[in-house]
C-alpha cells in the first residue's frame, strides 16, 4: 500500500516516536511510506525522517487557536495567511503521491486540511486525550463526515472518542509499541548499586502535569524513613518548575540523593541504570512512551491510575498503580521493592515478558495494518 502520514513535528515526544516507530515498521513490510511535516518546530522530526530514510515533505502545518491571548490569536492569524498555500501543496502532494491510505496524527491539522480529505481512506491516529465539551463533540461530529476510522492508541483513548459521539464502529485501539532488538540485549540486573542503593527514575518531560512533584515527596519519605536509594530525573521543561523542583530537593535535604540527568536520547542508557520507574501523571497520559520502554527493558513500573497506564501495567506483577497526586502511596510500594529484591528480580522478569507478548512495534504495525485494509475496501467499494 501507499500510505502518507501527516505528522507536524513541531517537536519530538511520544507521539513523533510512535509516529516514526509505525512508519519505519510499514516501511519494513514492504509498503511506500511517506509524510508531510510542518516548516514550524525545531527540525529534529525531519532529520530523524531523514536518519531512517522516509521521504518527506514540509508543509505550514500549524494551529487554529480558540484561546483569546496575544500569542495564540498571532499564532491563528499566521496559519490562516499561510492556509492557501497549505491546501494548494496539500493537493499538489496527493496528486503525485495518489495515497491509498492517508494518515492524520493530530486534530489541529486534520481540521485545517478538512476540506481536502478523503472520507474513504483517511485515518485518524488519536494520541492525545481531550475535554467531554460540546466543542470537541462538534469538532469530533465534524471530523468524522471526513475520516475512515479512528484509531485511538489506547483503549483509553477508544473510549474517550465514543463518548465525543463518534460511532462504535469506525473506532478502533492499537496499544503503541515498540521496537525491541536492541532492547532484548539490554542489562537484565535491577538489583541495585553495590552500595544497596536502589536507582530510582522519572523519564520524560519535566512539568506539573507528570506528577514530579509528587516523585521529589515520594522520596522525601523515603528518606524520613532511612530508606537507601538514588533518584535521577531525566528530561526537560520549564526552566522556572525546574528551579522550583530543585529548591523544593533542597528543602526535604534531597540534594545528595537525587541527580538531575537532564535530556538523555539514549533510553538503553536510561533504563539499564534504573533499578525502578516512577510514572507518577497527574494527567491522563493516553499511552506512554516512557511505560512500555519500561516494560521491554526489564524495569518494574510504579504509575499512577490515569490515562492508558493501566493498560501498560499489570498491578502486582510488573509493577504496582497508586492514586494520582499521592506520593504516600508511591513511597509504599517502592518500600516494598527496595526491601525486596527477589520481587523486584520477579516483575523485572514479568514486565519483559509483557513486553514482549503485547507491547511490540511488530503487533502495532499488523495490527494497524488490518484497519488500513479495511479502509482500501471501503475506497473501492465507494
């Protein structure tokens, strides 16, 4: 088949992972696949489209903003000065390209290119979760006249769309996955440093809504309890949080216990240094990177009930869930792993083998692969 995805990348997070993951495994089964990305962002999706040899082209893929601020409306003037020369390269690319199947990876640019979809092979991969308000149930109502299926990459997310009033049929879940040959050749020890201190991690990007917070007071408890352990924080955001964090590892006297790592590209070097995995969301995370990584390189999980982590994490076996915004608990359950490392042995074995079985990119891709043909025959029947 030839497939296009549409996929801005003003940034790279979990998204443009997944993104680059599924095109580069269809690319692997034999289909031609390509993308249109944004000229906005920092450029680092175009060069890891280019590191993996996908053709790619640029588009002003940008926003449509509701919020009434001076940066928002600018950003909203701006895309609408661009949107005819959007549309025009828009038709000019499927004309040459003539897609069977037609990807979109976010709600704002499938909006700005509405007029130009194809009801009978346009996809919709829905990562992020949205708000039960009537805008999102008529933007949805409005999408859906335009869009074969919609792929949520959760059942979380699945759920969440039905409920915006689109219909059951034409929605459908496939749990992100990814790929694991490196991985499988991955350090199998969590046992901790020869000091019996265990590492403790929080990967991702740093802001309220991950629950860091709630990871800094989590081992404030642990050390009120003198419990021996090294906690590294991976990732970054908001340089004002980020000093605020840091202050708050200073009051609880945290600073010899915690590392700030900073952006690490490299999560075999992330994860073979982390013994345990804090995924503590304040928000509801549709389906994490950071967790299904986890998974694939051994590492037991602590996550928060929110989103897709429970899809991720199976209670008691690969790791444990605790309530959002409860530190207390999260303190709980790494005591029982510090103080345990047989059972930590046990769910680093049982989260690999989760991994493996379900959280694969090959199971993403076939799967993925069966909706695409499901929409090739509603193109040819129409």
């Amino acid at each position: 088949m030839k497939i296009l995805f549409v996929c801005g990348g003003g940034i790279v997070s979990g998204k443009e992972i997944i993104t680059l993951s599924l095109m580069e495994g269809l690319r692997v089964r034999g289909h031609d696949v390509r993308c249109i990305t944004s000229t906005w962002g920092t450029g680092e999706f175009a060069e890891r489209l280019k590191a993996t040899g996908t053709p790619f082209t640029k588009a002003p893929l940008g926003f449509i903003s509701k919020t009434l601020n001076r940066s928002a409306l600018l950003m909203t003037l701006h895309q609408m000065l661009k949107t005819p020369k959007l549309w025009r390269s828009y038709k000019a690319y499927l004309r040459e390209f003539k897609p069977d199947i037609v990807v979109q990876s976010n709600f704002h640019h499938a909006f700005l290119l509405w007029p130009l979809m194809d009801a009978r092979n346009t996809i919709f991969h829905v990562h992020d979760p949205v708000a039960q308000t009537d805008f999102y149930r008529r933007l949805f109502k409005l999408l859906n006249r335009r869009l074969s299926a919609f792929v949520g990459v959760s059942d979380f997310i699945r759920d969440m769309i039905v409920q915006l009033g689109v219909p059951q049929a034409k929605v459908f879940s496939v749990r992100n996955g990814i790929d694991i040959k490196v991985i499988e050749e991955s350090n199998d020890n969590h046992s901790g440093e020869a000091n019996g201190s265990v590492k403790i991690g929080i990967v991702g990007q740093v802001g309220e809504w991950k629950g860091h917070d709630d990871f800094i007071e989590a081992l404030a408890g642990l050390r009120r309890d003198a419990f021996s352990f090294h906690g590294v924080i991976y990732g970054n955001g908001d340089a004002g949080y980020i000093k605020s964090l840091k202050e708050k590892i200073d009051d609880y006297k945290l600073t010899e216990h915690v590392r700030w790592a900073g952006f690490v590209g490299d999560a075999e070097q992330i994860f073979s240094a982390t013994d345990i995995c804090i995924v503590p969301s304040r928000s509801q995370d549709p389906c994490p990177t950071v967790a299904i990584e986890a998974a694939h390189f051994g590492v037991p999980l602590i996550a928060t009930r929110q989103g897709g982590l429970p899809e991720l994490v199976l209670d008691g076996e690969t790791g444990y869930l605790v309530d959002a915004r409860s530190p207390e608990q999260i303190t709980e359950k790494l005591k029982l792993l510090i103080q345990d490392a047989a059972l930590r042995q046990r769910m680093s074995q049982a989260a690999r083998a989760h991994g493996l079985q379900h959280l694969t990119r090959e199971r993403m891709v076939l799967e993925m692969e069966t909706i695409f043909a499901r929409s090739c025959r509603i193109k040819d029947d129409a």
